[in-house]
C-alpha cells in the first residue's frame, strides 16, 4: 500500500461514524489531504536534512533560503484548509491531535 493510500485510510477512518453517502461526497477532498500529508512529510524529511536556509559559515550574516523554505508553509497551510473543511463539513467531532498537524506545528 502507498503512503497516500495508507493516509487516506487514516483519514477516512478519523470520519468512520459519518454517513458513507457524505464521505463519497468528500472522497476527492480526502484523496487530495492524503496526498498533502505525505508531501508533507517529504518537505519536512527535506528540513531535517537541509534545514530552511543556506549560511555563508565564513559571514554567518550572509544568508540564503532555501525552495523548501517557501513550499512548507503553502503546503501546510492547504493540507489545514482541506483537513478543517473536512471535519467541518462532515459534522465529525476530531480533535486536533486526531488530525495529523502536530508534526507541522
């Protein structure tokens, strides 16, 4: 099973007692936060790596940031959007450690 195979199942999952007719409504919506949080992920493996910005270690005042640095936050912010429509739209009482963003926080 792919990541945003087994995201989208973690999701749907979150919305298990909501009406089946109502999740194939959303079921677009859900695919499209699965593939968000997984891009998620990857961008935030990137980080760790990179970290958000290069820094001239002979004048640490010269600095430059990196493309992952301006991706993160409109990814984040999307995959927000999308998870909030969601529970908001399915009437579903999740909490927000139910929804994933504590890693992006």
């Amino acid at each position: 099973m792919t990541e945003t195979r087994q995201e989208y199942e973690r999701i749907r999952e979150l919305f298990a007692d909501v009406d089946e007719k109502q999740l194939m409504l959303v079921d677009g919506a859900i695919m499209e936060a699965a593939r968000l949080r997984v891009e998620l992920n990857r961008l935030n493996e990137i980080v760790r790596q990179s970290g958000l910005i290069k820094v001239d270690p002979n004048n640490p005042s010269r600095q430059k940031s990196l493309p992952v640095s301006k991706e993160l936050p409109k990814v984040r912010a999307a995959y927000t959007n999308i998870i909030f429509k969601l529970a908001r739209v399915l009437g579903a009482n999740v909490g927000d450690e139910d929804l994933g963003l504590d890693d992006y926080e």
